[in-house]
C-alpha cells in the first residue's frame, strides 16, 4: 500500500495560514525550552541558584510540557478541540509573565510550570486541528512537518535573542527572552481566535468529515476502544514504533534542547561564544526542516529518515571518541544537527496524524509526548553531570546505542505503513468495500 496520495503535494496554497498559526504554536513550545537553556547561566547569575536548583528547573520544565501533552488531548476533546485551540496560549503567556517578572526561584519556577503546561497540551492539539483541517494525506503531511520548521524557527529566536541580551547584567538577559515569548503568545492566541480564514478552513474541513464517514464517525469513543477494536494488530505496532522511536530521539534531543548552552559554557565557552554557536548550528538545523517539509509529502521521505539516522549516529560516536573539546563537541553538534531534522520530531508527527483516527489523534500524540517528556525529565534531573567534560564520552557511546534503537523502531513504521496503509488509505479502501457490495447486491 503506498503510504501517500498526489493530491494536495504542490503547495500550502489557502493552508498556508493554518501552517502558520499551528505553526507560532510550536515555535513557543520550542521557545520555552531553549528560552531557558540558552539564559540558564543567566537565571543561575542573576537569582543566586545552585546547580542543583538549575537541574530542578530544567526537569520541572520538561515535566509540565509531559503532563500538559498527556491531559492537554483529553481536556480538548471535552471542550473542543477548535477553542482549545484558540485560548491555550493565553495561559501560555501568563507564565511566561510569571517569570519576567520573578525575583525568586519559586516564582520561577511556577511560571515554568504554567507556560510549560500550555506548551505540552497546545502541540498534540495542533496537530490534530491541521491534519483534521487538510483535505488529504499529502497536504497533511507537507502542514504538519512545515510546523516543525517553526519548531526550528523558536530555537534559532530563542538563540539569537539569548545572544543578543548575554553581556546583561543580572537576570535582565533572562527577563527580556520571557518577555518576547509572552508577547508572541498573546499574538497567537488573538490571531487563532479572530481569523476569518481559520474560521473558515474549520468549517470546511466539519463539512468534508460529515460526508466522509469513518468507522467512529458520530460516536463517543475512548482511546482503549479505538486501540484493542477491530484495527488492533495495525495501530498497537504503530503505537510502539512511534513510541520507542520518539522517546530515542527526545532522549537526544533534549539533552541538546536543554543543555547545548551549558555544555559549551562547561567546556569554556563564554556565555556570549556558546548562544552566538547556538545561532549557526540552529540555522543548519532550520534549513534541513524546511528541506525536510518540501518532501514530507512525497516518496523521499522514507530514504530522508534514513540517512538522517546515520548521519545522527555518527555524531554520537564522534563525541563519544573525542568529546572533551569544544570545537570536537561544536563539530559534533553540527553533524547531529544536519541529520536530526530528517528523522525526528517531524517524521514523528506526520507518522501519529497519518496513522490513528482523528477521535484518538490529540490524545495518542498527546500520551506519546508526555510519557516521552517524562522521561527525559527524569534524565535532565542527571544530564548536567552527565554531559560534563569527565564524563560526556561514556555518555555519547550510550546514545549511539539509542540511536541504533531508533533506527530499529523507526524501520518496522515505515515498513508497517507501507503493508497497512494510513488512516485515510483505510478509510477510502473500506468505503470502495462497501461500494463494491452495494453494487454487488443490487
């Protein structure tokens, strides 16, 4: 079964702002992370922490992003999940004010909580209004992978502005970054709430889905149900590929999301040297998503995941064999960087929108993410002694180890989706079933 359709693959044409507003969406869920990656030194300086709080406030962050995702699919399909998708990044922003305006590490520390709650609950939710908005796979796929390009879009901001205010004094570097990033949620949230256009691309997409019935169309279904019915064999091996795959990468992309600034300043960079190579190997990164969108379509992408998992795997083992220098490790991250974007956080989401019913969609993509950031919020309680120069070798072969898991989970995917088709594929094969009798009885 071919896993994409022609149609749809040229263009973002009239979705274009759909991508755009799912889009600011994901550049403050990146924002948030590498806002606080990039000016933690600077937290650290201006409030007087220990390395130990640092470790608190960088795994409290990846926890609230991990339950936000786990209930943020659940809340939304009790309320809906178009006005959820509307208003989360106003609690988003009121976090991020939380914490321009701290003196303290406990206030810091709730505002991390909040912004980072809206951030987990706002993604899986996205996703599932653009790939329930796209009329076919192929636009789906080229939506969802063109946000992961605000994705990259966030971290390269949150560099350039952490760069920018690195010679400040105190925690205003800090302040300044929040306050950015509170600003770009008060945009989102009044531009999800007041266009006409997305109003009116959620309205066409209700009137496709009444004539386009599936096998949950008009019920009340749970996640349970949907994933031990009739389907059973087909979505649990997507559900454990995408799972193991995604909680491998977010393992590596995490310790670089949240400790790239700290290693380099470990490894004698200066505060303004490590933001400053935070900008150049996030603009390569930047480039190969938009790549990376430009085929998320078509037939490349499955050759793109890859090549992108070896390129990923020899990153691994060259920090694993040389990396207590800085250039070794600035070199490193830079071969990571060419290769994550062509298997990871995009592949990913087009694999959870193509796979499971849109009832399930916010929800699976939500479980997925959170028990993945709870995971790695675990880790990043130990990262910082992990990636220190004494130590970040040993750490790196156990990385390659993930990577070859990865690549495992990531080729059982490709090759289940290829056997059982998407979500769409099953629901159009199962309607020229039901055709074929009706014509068969007549």
């Amino acid at each position: 079964m071919a896993t994409q359709t022609p149609q749809g693959s040229k263009g973002l044409g009239q979705y274009l702002p759909l991508a755009l507003a799912a889009g600011v969406g994901s550049m403050l869920g990146s924002g948030i992370i590498v806002g606080l990656s990039s000016t933690i030194t600077v937290w650290q300086d201006g409030l007087g922490l220990d390395n130990g709080q640092v470790g608190v406030l960088s795994g409290v962050l990846t926890f609230a992003i991990a339950f936000g995702s786990l209930f943020g699919g659940r809340i939304a399909e009790r309320v809906g999940r178009v006005p959820f998708f509307n208003w989360i990044n106003l609690l988003y922003a009121a976090g991020a004010l939380a914490c321009v305006f701290t003196n303290s590490f406990a206030v810091l520390l709730v505002g991390l909580i909040i912004a980072g709650f809206a951030s987990g609950a706002d993604l899986p939710v996205s996703m599932t209004v653009v790939s329930h908005d796209a009329p076919n796979d192929a636009m789906s796929a080229r939506l969802v992978s063109a946000t992961q390009v605000f994705w990259q879009l966030g971290v390269f901001i949150s560099f350039i502005c952490a760069f920018l205010v690195s010679t400040m004094s105190g925690a205003t570097g800090g302040r300044i970054v929040f306050a950015i990033l509170a600003a770009f949620a008060v945009f989102t949230w009044l531009w999800r709430t007041l266009s006409p256009k997305l109003r009116e691309l959620h309205k066409a997409a209700d009137e496709r889905a009444a004539i386009r019935h599936d096998a949950y169309a008009g019920k009340k279904v749970s996640v349970f149900q949907v994933l031990f019915g009739k389907d059973k064999k087909i979505l649990l091996t997507y559900f454990i590929s995408i799972l193991v795959f995604y909680v491998g990468w977010n393992l590596l992309a995490n310790t670089w999301g949240q400790f790239q600034t700290f290693m380099f300043v470990k490894a004698d960079a200066s505060q303004t040297l490590a933001t400053g190579l935070g900008i150049v190997l996030n603009l390569v990164t930047l480039i190969i998503n938009i790549v990376f969108a430009s085929i998320a379509g078509g037939k490349y992408r499955n050759r793109a995941f890859f090549v992108g998992i070896g390129i990923t795997f020899v990153a691994m083992v060259s920090l694993a064999l040389g990396g207590t220098n800085l250039w070794i490790i600035v070199g490193a991250v830079a071969v990571m960087n060419l290769g994550s974007p062509l298997a990871g956080e995009a592949i990913y989401k087009v694999w959870t929108q193509e796979s499971f019913p849109i009832e399930i969609r916010a929800s699976m993509q939500g479980f997925i993410n959170g028990f993945s950031r709870l995971v790695c919020g675990l880790f990043a309680l130990v990262t910082p002694a992990l990636v220190l120069p004494a130590t970040i070798k040993t750490t790196m072969w156990g990385f390659a180890v993930i990577v070859i898991i990865e690549a495992v989970a990531g080729t059982i995917m490709i090759k289940s989706q290829k056997r059982y088709g998407t979500d769409e594929e099953r629901i159009e094969a199962s309607m020229s079933d039901k055709a074929f009798t009706a014509q068969s009885a007549q």
